[in-house]
C-alpha cells in the first residue's frame, strides 16, 4: 500500500546512493532570471550543454516592471539579469516566454495554464512556491541555484526522500471563507516549521470541492509551514482543467494519460508518518498580524499576548510585533490600511479577479488607498479583458498593471514605503518583503477587496 | 569546493528565531548574476539604516563578536529558497551555522556550497547564548569526522546527525555534480524504461 507520493517518488527513482539520497529523475524544469544565471554559467564553466532541453522552460517574472513592459527595463541590473537569461535561452536553445511574449507571467501561472504541469510528474524550479504545481497531484518542489545546475546538466537532482503528511480538511468551507483563509489557517495551527522535513498530501471533501485554482493556493503556501510541497490527488476536476490545453497530450494519448492518471492515488490504509484532520467549518475569513505566514487569525480576531508565547520565542514574537507596530492582546479589525496588493502565484489567477471585482463592482477604491492589482500572466490579464473585469475596476478606481510577481517581493519598483501597511494577496509578510520597513498583511482576495474599498480592514 | 576541516572559532550569537532568506539577503540584492559579493548585504536590513549606516545594536556591527561560526534561534533559513542566503553566509566568512532546526532548502543550499549547518537540542543551544553573553570570546569546536560540537565554554558536547553522502562530499570537498554526470548511463537507462513518460 503506498501514498500518492510514494507512488509518484518511486516511479522517478533513478538510482541511490549508498546510505546516501535519491537520484531523481524531472520531468519539468522551470527557471527564471533570478535564480539561474549563476547555474547557467556553472555548466558554462564545465563545458556542459543542458542534457535535455525539452524539459526547461524559461520565464522572465520576479525581477521586471508591471508598467511600460513594451520599453527597456530603466534599472540596468535588473535588465541585464533578464538579458542574460534571454542569452541562455537562446545559447543553449531552450524555450523563452520574455517580456510581451503573450506566454509570459508568473513561472508558478503559466505552467499550470498552458497544460505544462500535469499529473504524476517531478517538477521543479528554483523558486519555493514550485509547490503550487502539486495541485495536479505532482511532485513539485522548490530548489537551489546549485540544484537548478544539476538539473540542467543531467535532468536529475540528488534528494533525501521526505516523510509523508496528509492534512485532511473535513466539512464544507463557510461563504468569503476562501482556500487562502484554509491555508493561512493550516499555518496558523502547525506554525512555520511544522511540516519542515514532510511533503503534504491535501486530502478530505473540502479540498475535493476546491477548484483547481483553489488547489493551487493551497499547495503553493505549503512551503509556509515548511513542507518542501504539497499535491492533491487529480481527480475528474483536474483532468476537465488540463485537457485542451496547449501542452496537454491529445487523442489516444489522452485517454492513455488520464488512464494512468486515474491510479494515482493514496491506497486505502496506506500510512503516512503523520496526519493531521481540520473542520472546516471552524475557519473564518484570516489575516496575519506578525512577520511570518504562522502568525495568523480570524479578521475579527486578538493577537496572543506575551504570556501565550513560549519564553524562548519572546524576544521573536515582541521583534515581530514592534516591526508591524501592533501590541499584543491589539485587535486588528477596523485598522486603517494604506496599501492593497492583489497578485502573486499564490492569488494572481483570473478566479482571484473575479472575486475581487465582484466585491468592488459599483462601489469606489477609498481615497487612503493605493492599490496594486497585478494579473500573474498575459493569459489571466486577456481574460480580465475578455469578461470586461477591467471596466468594472476602472469604473471602481483601480487600474490593472502588467504580470509579474511585483510586490510580492519588490524586486521591481513596486516597493511598500516603510512604515506603511499593506494587505496582500502575496504569500509572505517578512520583514522587508514588500520593500524595506513595510508593513505586510497577508489575506485572501476577497479580504483585500474589502479593505481596497473600507479603507481599513473590514469583515468581507 | 573547499574541503572541510575541523573548526575552533569564536561564534556569532543571533537569538532570533524563524530568520528567513529574506532577512539573511533581501530580494533587491538578487540581481548579481555571479555568486560573489553577497556577503556585503548579508543581513542588510538589519545591519544597516536607510542611509546605509551600521545599526549599532545589531550584532555583526559589534566588534566584540566575531568567528566563523553563527549561532541562531529555531527554525533558521525559512521562506525563499534563494540560494544567494547561503552565499551571503559563507561571503561573510562563515563557515557553520548552529541552530535547533533548519528549513529543509536552506540546509540543502549550504551543504551545496561548503557550509555546515549543525542541528543541536534547544537546551544546548540555549546554553551557547548563555556562554557568548558571559563572554564573548567563548569559542566552539565543530568536528565534522567525529560528528560532535563542543561549547568550550562549558565542555559540554553534542553529537549532531548529517547524511553518510553528504559528510563525504565536505569532507573531500566534491560536489553532486561531478556525480550525476558519473551516472548517465543510469540515466539514460531510466529514460528507456520508465513506465510512462511524458512527451
């Protein structure tokens, strides 16, 4: 009896080291500029071509403007970064969606919307929410520069095989309560290390009903509580969601993938080292208080007071709180916000859009706000057009920017001045993520909605 | 890579726990496209003020701690999985990295780049704050071939676990590369036979 996991692990089991770790074979590999040039130049170095291009697929998404993107990047680092990665691309003769390629957006968006990702694979990339892909019932996890070299140079990477979770989310989610307020719940609870060494299998009738989209949040912050990934079974709501698109195999090879697809599942009373069950039922709409994922609660909630924490996370927890100018004990409803940020791979996707539109539609954006509402790709930004989103939203006072991950981690300019607060739909408020000093709170679209119109936040 | 060799070092101590790669190195230092010169931002918005000068009460701006070693709260290197936070780390001058948990990227990227991290109980890392605070010329020892820390300060030791594989490759200084390029025709093999591929 095994896991999904196990099943999908063990069929890309090329060989193993000798009281050593897995040799494992990908399927996928994704880059983007960030993370690969200096890999590219280590097989530069050594006199290596990539061993199977087919599989690498190049994006240019974390380090480019959301304005303006038909002109030359101003910041001159920043364009040589995604001109070297349009280099590598071309040198090594790899597929590239650059800058106004209608292909182009967030790495963790285009995978999945162009038939890329599919069920059963490995895929990896260096970024840690490569996890999001788990959603089609992959192994997808998040790498280092040295790992995206090994991939390039043998499409194999050398891993220790982690334990096995399954998180089961039982019962049936309350309205405005969203996959993001599920995650940012399952955090709350196992906090930011809790699934450290695990890789997680989302399972029960809540998950069931996500949409695809949906499982993609889920899956994509499992990296919060430190699970290296976390996939869903693929079920006839995965298979609907792949076929026809681009990459998507076709004819007798679509019958013969879903085949195989179909028997990828848990079998029944296959163990897992841990498992952990929610009622869904309990979960309200959630925001976060603290600078890291694990430091959430229900909008209408109270942050823990210094008694509630143990002594050795004190100094953390008072360092957290004097970073986002909050007291313990402080309740957050009501607070008056300056930034909102819809995006991300966690929350880009035209689903997330929907939402969003739908709360704004014939209301007005509150003056105290700036707001930030960035599509993850071309593809998500033509279908905005295509159900006429963007005529509500300007009608509503916001204005729709160009893909990118932007102020998910302000590497362009889209930076949150110090001291400013900021609700996101982004999947981390560390300190400094959205730009140095500002103050992140992390939140489903629905949430931001209310808060881009409130002015404050405010119960959706 | 350089091979690793036993350390007697002077150590850092960073009670904070949950660092993520975000503080270790922020995103907008990420533009570089070699892996030199990260060590100068490492920390940065914790080191410096906005007009970039040292913030005094951070601890790598106080001269009275030094050493190749950095001792830090639970749950170290969480979040991105920016392998520039390694870089960063052993650009400084770091050699080992001690805390009571790490997360799993992070540990991956520094073993990847010669940089031990040794996992050791929160009581012994509790007591190594202790001695750095009485005084901060206390010192640790990290012996890879035995697997043990010793705290100098107190005598106490700790063994700590790491793979087989792993302690080899830092000990003979290699990397996984030189292997898998050795393996291609196991590789080439599993292309062959695998059950289903995908086109």
């Amino acid at each position: 009896m095994k896991t999904l996991f196990d099943k999908i692990w063990d069929a890309h089991v090329v060989a193993t080291v000798k009281d050593g770790p897995t040799q494992l074979y990908i399927d996928r590999h994704l880059c983007h500029e960030v993370t690969s040039p200096q890999a590219f130049a280590g097989i530069r170095a050594r006199g290596l071509n990539v061993y199977r291009p087919k599989q690498t697929t190049l994006t240019a998404d974390h380090n480019i403007p959301t304005m303006w993107q038909n002109k030359p990047i101003r910041d001159t680092v920043s364009r040589f970064q995604v001109e070297t990665l349009a280099k590598n691309a071309s040198d090594f003769g790899l597929t590239y969606y650059g800058l106004n390629n209608p292909k182009n957006g967030i790495v963790h968006v285009i995978g999945p919307e162009n038939g890329y990702t599919q069920p059963g694979m490995t895929i990896v990339c260096g970024d840690s929410h490569t996890s999001t892909h788990g959603a089609f019932g992959a192994i997808a996890f998040g790498i280092g520069t040295s790992e995206v070299e090994m991939v390039l140079a043998s499409q194999c990477i050398l891993q220790t095989r982690p334990k096995t979770m399954r998180i089961n989310f039982d019962g049936k989610l309350e309205e405005n309560v969203s996959a993001k307020d599920m995650a940012l719940y399952m955090i709350s609870q196992l906090t930011t290390g809790g699934a450290t060494g695990y890789f997680v299998e989302y399972a029960g009738e809540a998950v069931r009903n996500l949409s695809m989209e949906e499982r993609m949040t889920l899956c994509n912050l499992s990296i919060e509580m430190g699970a290296r990934g976390g996939l869903v079974a693929p079920d006839e709501t995965t298979f609907n969601y792949i076929k026809g698109r681009e990459f998507a195999p076709k004819g007798d090879k679509w019958e013969k993938a879903v085949a195989y697809w179909k028997t990828l599942k848990s079998d029944e009373g296959a163990a897992f080292d841990k498992e952990v069950t929610f009622d869904v039922a309990k979960i309200r709409p959630m925001i976060t208080y603290g600078t890291n994922p694990g430091m959430g609660m229900p909008i209408d909630g109270t942050i823990p007071h210094l008694d509630d924490i143990g002594e050795a996370g004190k100094i953390s927890f008072e360092k957290s709180l004097n970073y986002m100018g909050f007291t313990p004990g402080e309740k957050l409803e009501g607070k008056q916000i300056d930034y909102v940020f819809l995006g991300s791979c966690t929350n880009g996707r035209i689903e997330d859009f929907r939402v969003f539109t739908q709360y704004v539609k014939g209301k007005k954006k509150a003056g105290n706000v700036t707001a930030w509402l960035v599509p993850g790709s071309w593809q998500v930004r033509k279908q905005i057009e295509a159900e006429g989103l963007d005529k509500i939203l300007e009608e509503a006072g916001f204005e729709l920017r160009q893909p990118g991950c932007s102020a998910c981690l302000a590497m362009n300019d889209d930076k949150v001045p110090a001291g400013k607060y900021a609700v996101s739909t982004s999947n981390r408020n560390f300190e400094g993520r959205q730009g140095p000093g500002a103050r992140t709170i992390l939140a489903g679209p629905l949430v931001a909605a209310a808060a881009a119109i409130n002015g404050k936040i405010t119960e959706p | 890579m350089e091979k690793f060799q036993t350390i007697t070092s002077t150590y850092v101590p960073l009670p904070i726990e949950n660092v993520d790669t975000d503080q270790i190195i922020p995103a907008r230092f990420l533009k570089a496209t070699t892996r030199e010169g990260f060590g100068d931002n490492l920390f940065a918005d914790w080191r410096y003020d906005k007009e970039g000068n040292p913030k005094l009460d951070f601890v790598l701006n106080n001269p009275v701690y030094s050493g190749e070693v950095l001792v830090a709260g639970k749950n170290f290197g969480s979040g991105s999985s920016r392998e520039h936070a390694a870089w960063a780390i052993g650009g400084y001058g770091f050699k080992v990295v001690v805390s009571s948990f790490f997360a799993d990227i992070f540990r991956n990227n520094a073993l990847n780049n010669g940089i031990l991290p040794v996992v050791v109980s929160e009581k012994f890392l509790g007591e190594l704050f202790v001695s750095v605070d009485k005084n901060p010329k206390a010192t640790v020892t990290v012996n890879l071939e035995e697997q043990t820390i010793t705290n100098n300060g107190t005598g106490s030791a700790e063994s700590f676990e790491i793979n087989p594989y792993k302690k080899e490759c830092l000990l003979k200084g290699l990397d996984d590369i030189d292997f898998l390029l050795s393996n291609k025709d196991k590789i080439e093999e599993y292309e062959r036979n695998r059950a289903f591929a995908y086109e």
